[in-house]
C-alpha cells in the first residue's frame, strides 16, 4: 500500500460548507497512521489556531514519552548497561515516527484579473490549494488570506496572481478542484490558455507546483454523478500537462466531513447553507464521497496511478516544523522628549500621580509603587501601562465617562497613581499580585468600563494613534446550538413550523442532574435523559425523527462570524504581521477589521487583547449628572463624592434600592433592610456574597455584624484580615493575605494558591497545604488549628471573590445610589 495523506481538507470553519472537526479530522488521520494533514478552509484561516494547538497537544504526550526515554538512557549509559540503551533508543525512533505534522493552508479563490476588480458577478474566483511549507510561507499566507478579504473581497474574498507571485516565498500550491482555473480551462476547451497558466505557475513555484487530481465516484442516492463525468474528462489532459511541464501530481479527496456516514448530515448542511428544501431537485449536491478516505480506499480509488499517493508524502517532507505563537509582542508607545524608555517615563508618571493622590507618598506607598513598578520592568509590560492611561486621559479629555477599574487590575497602585482605576488598593487590602504574578508571567488583563456613546470615541482614538492596520476587532465564531439545529434541519425537511416549535420547547430550562453536576443542554443529553425526547425518537412521523437525529450531528457546527463584544488589539507592527484577518459585520452593520484567530486563543500568538466594554450604568450616571446641571444648577463631581453619605446608607437600609447598579433584586433588598449597612466594606461584602453558592453566609454574616452570633478567630491575628467581614473570609484577597501572615507564603505563592483552590488543583493544593502547615507551626501555630485554617478554605475557597472587582462595582453602585437618594427624579429620568 502506498503511504498518502490528505492535501485538501475542509473543517467546519468552511462555514455552513464543512461538516468536519478539528479534532475529529486529526484523531481520524492518526489512527490510521497517517503521517500529517492540511487544513485548506475556503478563503480563510479560521481553524488553523485549534488545528495547531491540538496537534500541539497530541505530539505532546509522545514527546513526554521520549524525554522519559532518554532520561533513561543517560541513566544507562552512566550503569553501562547496553541493552537498555538499544531498547530505549528503538522506542525514541518509534516514538518520533507517531509525530503527527500539521500543514496550515487555504483554499483560496483567484480573481480573472486583478483582485481590485468588482465588476464581474460570475468571478467569483478560481479554486486554488496553497500550503505553507515553512514560517516564512506560514506568514505569506497570512498576508494573501488577510488582503483577499480587506481589498479582494466581492462575494468571497479574492486574491489574485499579482498577490501570489509577491509573496510567492515558502508557499506549495496545487491546481485544487474542478473549481481550480485549469480545470475549468480544460472543461471550456482552452487547452493552449491552460498550459500557458500552468507554465505560469511552474515558474512562480518551481518544484513546489503540483496537479490535483480527484476521482468521486459515487452510487449514494442523491449523490451528484456529474462530477465524476466531467473529472473523467478532465483528469487525462491534465496528466497530460504535467508530463509536458515535468509537473508531479498528487490525488486528493476535497475532504468535506469525517466519515462515509456523514454525508447524509453534510448535504443537509448544504441545504441550510444554500437555503434549499431538501426536496429541491435543483439544488447543490455534493457526490457524497467526500469523507476523509484511508489510506486504503485512497489506494482502492488510485490503484493505477500509486505516485499520485506517495507525492502527497513528498509534500509532507517539504513541510517544516514551526510554531505559530510567539511572546508577547508589545505595542510601540511614543514618548514624550526627554524620555529614552518606557519603564522611566511610566516610573515618572506614577510618581507625579502619586502626589497628585496621596500628597507626598509615605513609606508604604512608596515601597508598594517600587515593588509594582519593578515587577512591570521585570515582565517587560510597561508600555501596556503607558497605552493603557494614555488613552484613558485621552477619553476623559473628550468627555467620556470612564468606569473606576473592574476585576483585579484594581489591585494596581501604579494603575491607581496613572488614573486607569480610582480605587486606592493599599486602602482596600487590595493586590496586585492578583493582578500580576511576580512569580509566574503572564499578560495584565486590564478591563475599563466606558459609556456607551464614549467607548467608540476611545477605540477612534486608539486607530487614529496606532494605525488603522495596527488595531483590530477579534472574531466570534457563531455555533449551532441545540434549539437552532433542530429549527435549521427542520426548515429544510419542511416539517411543519409550529412541530419545529413543539419540538424546541421540549429542551428544558434546567437539564437533570448527573454525578452532582447539572448536564449541559446538548441534543445527546437531551436525548439521553429528557423523557420526552425519547418519545420524540420514536414517533410515527418520519421527518420528526429525521429532523432529530440530523439536528444532532450539526449541533456544534460553525453557522456565522461575528465580533467579540469588548475584544480589542493593538499591535506593535501590522496585525497581518503575524495573524490573518478578515471583516466581520457588528451588531450596528458597520463592517470592522477583525483577527481570524478568536479571543481564548490570540494571546498565544503573542498579540495583546484590550478589553473595551460598553456599561450602560456610566450613560445612565453621566445623564443624571446633566440632569442635575440643568434644573439644579448644580455640578456634581461623582468621583468626589462622600462615601460616608447618610441619605445614601438610608437608601441602602431600607432597600429602596430600584434603579440602582448591582443591589436592586428582591432578594438583595431584603439582605439589605436586614444588615442595615453602616459602612462602604458593608456593601462591598454583600456585593461579593449575593451569588450562587456563597449567598448562603449571607446570614451568618449579617448575625455576626449585629452580635447576634460571636465574631471568632482562630487565631487572633487574623483579626488584621478579617475583621472587615466580621471573622467570615469572603475575598480571594483575604486568603492570600493570611497564608503570608500565618505561614510566609511570598506574594506569588499566595497568588499561586488562590488559583489553585478557585480550580480546584488537587496536587497543587497538597503541596502547598504542606508548605503551609510547615510555615504555620515555624510561626508558632498548632498545626490542628492549622489544618482547621485550611480545611474552611477549601470549603469556601470556590466562591470566595475577586475583591478588588466587588469594590470598583460597589462603588458605581454606591454612585447610582447616591444620586437616587440625594437627586430621585433627575436619577430616575435619566
């Protein structure tokens, strides 16, 4: 048998045209020994990224397996024993033929002319197969792929040969289908104009342009039996061809889904894609061959032509081993004259903001802000601090209103001494190695609120700064979900409307439960454990069960792109420098530039995300600050306002709380008229504590601030940490504080173990529960209160909260309040 692999691939990122996962396509290519895959997308990247990194995560284990063996070589060889050696070298040789390699490509369509031309509705481009064969091929794709879509795009985002020949470098093309040029110059009988193409071709790419060969034989009932016809007609003139030329030829599939069984869920597929009936004698149809073939039907089907097969092996041995991520590659921010680097100019800014905040800074302002300044010099993200306040100063200079910080970014004294947060940490027990690990590097994350209408002002600002080509979106990848798979196959079968409805109203609004865990609301689960389904299964009404059991192979599947809601990056060079992008409609119709690649997987390529979030509460606040302006003559600054209050706490206590951030819910209004909050670190517990799971202290807590129940601590220095929340440990802060006190823990360790009890890290949790008892009883504890200590933690640990987030959203909650209390209509009316 010929060894072969697979050159022309499509995965469901082929948008409503594949049928085929990433990692099923992979999983596939493996057990059948296959040395490696192209994943050839039509006219996008879009799956490269997972491609990559479940390959990545694949050849992982096997390269564990070898590390292992040549541990134990070296072992061997310092005993002299031989044997070992030769076992363990044979099992290295094995275990390095099981590397699976990837192969990222595109089938791309070229335009007739020139990719500028949207004039002619019928060009919508030839097919044509390009594969990257090295890094520097991987980021020629990149660049073709991007301008196909931001210049070329006119039906589908067109290239042209002019893009080709200029990026020419690393890449491998083959002529691609029937759709390919050359083929439909042979179908319209221009031969003289095909080889010339051809010729073109071979002295672009050299050795690395090969003909495509494919045969879909086909005797599925609705299959499409025109195809092989023409491709019979076809595939002798283009041998011929590349005899003439010295071109080699290779066969190919045009992989649509997995396996043969899947063609049935495929060409319904085609039905949604193209808005047909599945009755429609005039639709597109697929031959129904196109499941990724073994490598032994491959040799069933090119039995006559076996180097066809083993050119696919030479392809693959042109294919380098790269990888697409990268370190993060930080954005270029210009500085001011007088500055040489990013890391004086930002130690400068922080200290003029800190006598700007605190008057002269004092020594533990002082020791906090070098500690932060150190850690950001040593990770090498000042110039992300810098671009961050630069354009938050630019927001606020054009008057949009700016949130007080959200999630740990608060935990920053240099982000509050730069005017990125407003919250002061060191006043609020707040860290910042819950922001940023010293122990450990990874990107900050800093989330900023703006209002509504600002937020676009902002994000202009930041293009006008960087460069339109140095600022993009991120995608979102729209899937079937259940409900919507079943409506989808439904229309197609032309089952009724309202037994499509009954149908989708069956998935209920809470799964059953298995093992603890509420099940996740998929077609299988329902089918497996909703009663009613079950019946459904086995109605009467064939297209009933036809709908369901179709539903179920296409839930998953990619339906439609769009636009990450906040997701924002800002490069240092071009985007398509080092990821592909495309365009992308957002939800008001305005077409934005955004990255192939979505947001849980960008940072890997070494891109810096921003997240840029609309919260409609600063519109509201900045309305009634307007408000009040106009019928009071009075300005209020809301920042400055006394946290102290009394008409506000009033509000709080007798939970007139309607129409306010984050404390109007029933429930909330009782909890408040009970605890009668007295003071902010009241409302900032309560903020944490309202939530599944942890809401069930609530009482205990609000026992304890009335003396109703006794205030404990284990140990009596824990008062220092607790006694804020009166002995209960609500934040992920707390935690971290106390495991330094009670048992040393450095700032990254601490950081390090509320990671670990949040996720639930069982070996990480063992490790340092050992370290904390070993540190605890050198500080003089008993190790039973200790093992008490950690035991509560654990218990709580899963729901303990961010309190640097639960205090920047007390406050604009404590800032809605005090304006219903102090100015109720011009509140409410805004």
């Amino acid at each position: 048998m010929q060894p072969f692999i697979h050159l022309h691939v499509h995965t469901q990122f082929s948008v409503l045209d594949g049928q085929a996962s990433v990692p099923a396509l992979v999983d596939k290519a493996i057990a059948d020994g296959m040395k490696g895959l192209a994943i050839t997308d039509h006219g996008n990247m879009f799956g490269i990224k997972e491609f990559f990194n479940y390959v990545k995560k694949k050849n992982g284990k096997i390269k564990d397996e070898i590390k292992e063996a040549e541990k134990a070589i070296a072992k061997a060889r310092e005993e002299n024993d031989d044997e070992t050696v030769a076992q363990n070298e044979a099992l290295i040789a094995k275990l390095n033929e099981k590397i699976f390699k990837p192969i990222f490509g595109c089938e791309m369509y070229v335009a007739l002319k020139s990719l500028h031309e949207h004039v002619d509705k019928k060009d919508t481009g030839r097919h044509l197969i390009v594969l990257a064969k090295n890094e520097t091929g991987y980021h020629n794709l990149i660049k073709i792929v991007s301008q196909a879509w931001t210049e070329g795009f006119y039906s589908h985002p067109r290239t042209d040969k002019e893009a080709l020949y200029n990026h020419r470098e690393g890449l491998i093309v083959c002529s691609a289908c029937l759709g390919g040029e050359i083929p439909r110059l042979i179908q319209a009988g221009e031969i003289e104009e095909a080889e010339r193409q051809v010729k073109w071709f071979k002295d672009t790419f050299g050795d690395d342009y090969y003909i495509e060969l494919q045969r879909h034989k086909t005797n599925k009932p609705g299959g499409n039996t025109d195809t092989y016809e023409v491709q019979e007609r076809v595939n002798p003139e283009l041998i011929r061809i590349a005899r003439k030329y010295d071109i080699k030829i290779i066969a190919t599939n045009d992989v649509h889904f997995v396996n043969e069984e899947d063609a049935e869920a495929h060409d319904r597929l085609i039905c949604v894609s193209t808005n047909k009936f599945l009755t429609d004698e005039k639709r597109m149809r697929y031959t129904k061959q196109e499941w990724m073939k073994t490598q032994a039907e491959m040799n069933e089907v090119w039995a006559d032509l076996p180097e066809a097969l083993t050119n696919t092996l030479e392809i693959l041995d042109k294919v380098t081993t790269y990888t697409i991520d990268h370190k993060p590659i930080l954005p270029n921010f210009p500085l001011p004259e007088g500055f040489n680097d990013n890391d004086e100019y930002l130690r400068y800014l922080t200290y003029e903001g800190a006598k700007r905040r605190w008057g002269e800074p004092n020594e533990e302002q002082r020791e906090r802000l070098d500690f932060e300044l150190d850690t950001i010099k040593n990770m090498g993200f000042p110039g992300y601090f810098l671009i961050v306040q630069d354009f938050i100063r630019a927001g606020r200079e054009r008057g949009v209103s700016i949130g007080p910080g959200r999630g740990s970014a608060a935990g920053s004294a240099v982000a509050y001494c730069l005017d990125i947060t407003q919250i002061d940490p060191i006043k609020y027990d707040l860290l910042f190695e819950r922001f940023l690990n010293p122990d450990r590097i990874s990107l900050p994350d800093i989330d900023i609120d703006f209002d509504d209408d600002g937020r676009a002002d902002v994000l202009k600002y930041v293009t006008e700064k960087y460069g339109a080509e140095k600022v993009a979106r991120i995608i979102t990848y729209g899937t079937m979900a259940a409900k919507s798979a079943i409506k989808d196959v439904a229309r197609i079968e032309q089952l009724p409307l309202a037994e499509s409805n009954r149908l989708t109203k069956l998935i209920p609004k809470h799964m059953p439960e298995v093992n603890g865990k509420e099940l996740k609301p998929t077609l299988k689960n329902c089918y497996e454990y909703v009663n009613d389904f079950k019946a459904e299964l086995g109605s009467n009404n064939p297209l009933v069960v036809e709908t369901l059991r179709y539903a179920k192979e296409l839930e998953g599947n990619v339906r439609n792109t769009g636009v990450h809601a906040c997701g924002v990056i800002i490069g240092r060079d071009d985007i398509t420098d080092w990821v592909p992008v495309s365009t992308a409609t957002d939800k008001d119709g305005t077409k934005l530039l955004v990255t192939q690649y979505e947001g849980s997987v960008i940072e890997d390529t070494g891109l810096i995300k921003m997240d840029f979030l609309g919260l409609k509460t600063l519109s509201i606040i900045k309305e009634a600050i307007a408000n009040i302006k106009l019928t009071r003559g009075i300005d209020v600054d809301i920042d400055t306002i006394p946290i102290d209050d009394p008409k506000t706490y009033q509000l709080y206590c007798e939970g007139r709380t309607t129409g306010t951030f984050q404390f109007e819910s029933a429930g909330m209004q009782k909890y408040l008229r009970e605890l009668q909050p007295s003071v902010f670190e009241d409302l900032i517990a309560m903020n944490a504590l309202y939530r599944p799971g942890p809401m069930d202290y609530i009482p205990d807590f609000i026992a304890r601030k009335h003396g109703k129940s006794p205030i404990v601590y284990d140990i009596p220095v824990m008062e220092q940490y607790l006694k804020d929340t009166y002995g209960v440990t609500v934040y992920q802060e707390q935690v971290m504080l106390l495991s330094r006190l009670l048992a040393n823990f450095t700032r990254g360790e601490s950081d390090t173990l509320r990671k670990a009890m949040g996720k639930k890290l069982i070996d990480k949790m063992n490790a340092l529960k050992a370290k904390f008892l070993e540190g605890g009883q050198a500080n003089g504890h008993k190790p039973e209160i200790l093992e008490k200590i950690w035991a509560d933690w654990e218990k709580f640990a899963s729901y303990a909260f961010n309190k640097s987030h639960a205090t920047c959203y007390s406050w604009v909650a404590f800032q809605t309040a005090y304006l219903k209390a102090n100015y109720p209509a011009e509140y409410m009316a805004a």
